[in-house]
C-alpha cells in the first residue's frame, strides 16, 4: 500500500498534529466500543495496510501504540504510513508476540529497537516516573507515548487499575497533559484531549516512551 500525504487522509487538529484512529474511522470508534458495531463493519479498513479484512480485524484492538506512530511520523513527516505496514515491520524486532490466539505487545524495547534501527527516531523507554515527570520529558523529547488506561476516555471515571492502552502526548506542563487518544470515542476525546495533570495520573501507569526525531 503506497504511503499518502497528510492532506490526503488525516484529520487536522488544533495543535496541528495528525489524528488517526487504531479503527481506521473516527466516527466508527463510539460504535466499536459500545458493541454496536462490528470490526468487520469499518468499510475504511484497507486504509489499514493489511492485506485482508480478516487481518485487520485480527489485529485493529492491538494496535494504539502503532497508531501513536503513525501519527508522530505524519507530524515530522508529512507522510502517512499505514498501520499494519509498521506494525509488519516491527515483528522482526519482536515488538508484538503470539501466543496462540493471542497477540501481546506492545513491548516496549523491541519497539524502541525498532524505531531507531528502521525509522531514525530516537527512543527511550521510561518507566517508574509520574504524571508531573511528563512535562520533563517532553522538554527533552519530542513526544511522549504513555500508558494509561483506556477508560481515559471518560475522565470522570475510575479505571479497575493502571495501563494497557497507549496515547501520544503531545504537550505537558505543571498543570495540563494535552494527547492524541487512538480510541476515543468522539472528536472532544480523540484529538487534542486536555486533562489536569491529576486527572490523567488517575490512569497513568508511570511508564511509556519517549521520542525525538533524528536518532543520536
């Protein structure tokens, strides 16, 4: 599948960030969640990369950490990279792993490997840091992709625990965490969602990684 500019099939944001959807289709994701709709319902799934409907349904729930690429490599860019093309490309580094029916990642290490190595960003993993620590980072680097739980989408809420889905951080400070969220529901928890920083420790796991662009 070629890669396509920005202008041909991103949604522009305020920050002037890329958005892209781990579904393909925004305003399918209120309906993914929810049960209403199918994976095997999202008509855009070729913009996915995969070869087959049946492997982007395999792997569309697994894969917001490659969609948090895809965005930071739009932003530097200017070229969007499919999703499943990276995350193909990633496996020879171990990034996602089978268990049987089961698809675990993403890991960490292997992904930094990989994104140095294939793509020339540079790439830390931190771990054991807080909310407030962010902002930090990003003074550093140019984005920051943070585990966090995906009930993030509904703030007032209190997730059962920590983790297991990814965002992009895209800006931070003392008070705020401003990120792109690849399941969000709507546009207001997609694109550009802010959060007091108190709010987004709630779902914070205290680790994630850290990119920049042009590799050491």
């Amino acid at each position: 599948m070629p890669v396509k500019s920005v202008s041909q099939s991103s949604s522009l944001t305020f920050s002037g960030i890329p958005y892209f959807s781990q579904w393909e289709d925004p305003e399918c994701a209120a309906g993914i969640i929810a049960g209403e709709l199918e994976l095997s319902d999202i008509v855009l799934w070729p913009q996915s990369g995969a070869s087959t409907q049946q492997e982007f349904v395999e792997w569309a729930n697994h894969v917001c950490g490659m969609c948090c690429l895809k965005m930071v490599l739009a932003a530097v860019s200017g070229k969007v990279v499919p999703i499943l093309k990276l995350t193909r490309s990633s496996l020879l580094y171990g990034a996602y792993i089978r268990e049987g029916e089961n698809i675990k990642g993403l890991i960490y290490a292997p992904f930094v490997e990989y994104v140095r190595e294939e793509l020339g960003l540079s790439a830390q993993v931190r771990v054991d840091i807080s909310a407030e620590d962010i902002a930090r980072q990003l003074e550093q680097h140019r984005f920051f992709i943070a585990s966090v739980h995906p009930s993030i989408r509904l703030p007032e809420s209190v997730p059962p625990h920590k983790g297991g889905h990814l965002v992009l951080v895209t800006r931070a400070d003392s008070q705020f965490v401003t990120f792109h969220n690849p399941s969000g529901h709507d546009v207001s928890t997609q694109q550009d969602v802010t959060l007091p920083v108190a709010t987004f420790a709630r779902f914070f796991a205290g680790r994630g990684i850290s990119l920049v662009i042009n590799a050491d």
